[in-house]
C-alpha cells in the first residue's frame, strides 16, 4: 500500500531521478568508428604517398565519413539524450586525433606548411587544456565562428587529398589560408570567454 505522495518507493514516495543514459549507445558507436577510421585514414595517406590517386581518393572518403560522424554523433546525442561522460571526453579526442592526424600527415609530404599545421594544433590543443580548466565554472557556448572553423579546415584537408589539377588544386593554399585565420580567431575568442567565464561563474553552453 502507498501513501499519499506516490506509488512506489520507501514511505511510498515516488522516485524523480531520471537514468543516466546508458555508455553502449548509438553516439558513441559514431565515436569510437571515428576513432577507428583514424589508423586507416593513416595507412591509406601512405600507401597513396599523395602520389597515387585512387588511394588518395580513398583516404579522402575515408576522412569525410569520419568527419560526418562528428556531425551525426553530436545531433543524436543531444536529439535522444545520450550525453553521457564518455562521450564528453572521446568526442574531442577522436576529433582533434582526426583532423591532428591529417594535417601532420598533409605536411609530412609537403602538401602543407609545417607551421601552419603547428599553430592550428597548438590552438586546438590549447582550448582542450583551457576547456579542462574552466570546467567547473561551466561550459562555453559554441559560437558561429567555431562551426565555420570546423568546416574550412574539413574542406582545406579534403581540398589537398583529393588528386586535383594543378590550377584547382593551388586555390588549397587559399582555403587552409581562411581556416588559419578563422582558427586563431576563435581561439583568441574562446580565451577571452573563458577567462570572463572563470570570473562570472556557472555558464550554460556547448562545443567551442
């Protein structure tokens, strides 16, 4: 028999807790294909040498697919409530090892300039660390400038796999130009958000 406030649970009272979501689920399996995408995206770069295009060709699927999981596993996470701790942490991790993992491999063979790939993985690293040190405080909304970082930077490195002629191929440079500069950008701005966020307290917010 229940009491007043409920239909189960001691004294009768109703239990409000909801289930965390479980980890096994369809947003991490994207995760962890990501994850495992990144060792054949590697072997597929060197068996093509970027000289070699129907390897190139394959690498550079191989890369998309991996980056359209980025896209798909976060909508699903958020669409069906299956945030989950694993998630937070894997999702970044697989990203930044995907997009890390080419443009080392783009400059190994020259295609693109080895400071350029250093100043965009020392920004994407460094807002790795600075996300870890804001997180009690809160988390920072992503901003428009972020997703466009994103897409220019997908759209430079499948710009460079794919076995282009040489007069479409040399507008490359010119696209991994813009997703430089967007890069930085945003990292200046997620410094600054971060640090007004350290002294406000608890945001509400998301990806950078």
């Amino acid at each position: 028999m229940t009491g007043p406030g409920g239909s189960g649970g001691a004294g009768g009272v109703r239990s409000t807790a909801t289930a965390a979501p479980p980890v096994v689920n369809a947003a991490n399996a994207l995760t962890g294909l990501r994850m495992v995408l990144v060792p054949v995206f590697v072997v597929l770069v060197l068996v093509s040498a970027m000289t070699q295009p129907g390897w190139r060709i394959a690498a550079c699927l191989t890369f998309v697919i991996a980056s359209v999981t980025d896209l798909v596993d976060g909508w699903i996470a958020r669409r069906y409530a299956l945030v989950t701790s694993f998630g937070k942490v894997a999702d970044p991790i697989a990203d930044k090892a995907l997009t890390g993992t080419a443009l080392v491999l783009l400059s190994w063979y020259d295609q693109v300039p080895w400071w350029v790939t250093g100043l965009i993985l020392a920004r994407e690293f460094g807002i790795t660390l600075i996300r870890f040190w804001v997180l009690r405080h809160g988390v920072i909304a992503a901003s428009r400038g972020g997703k466009v970082k994103t897409a220019l930077q997908i759209l430079a490195i499948v710009w460079y796999l794919l076995p282009l002629p040489a007069v479409l191929a040399a507008a490359g440079s010119w696209i991994m130009a813009a997703a430089l500069v967007v890069t930085l950008a945003t990292g200046l701005d997620y410094v600054v958000r971060a640090v007004r966020l350290r002294r406000a307290g608890p945001a509400r917010g998301g990806r950078p």
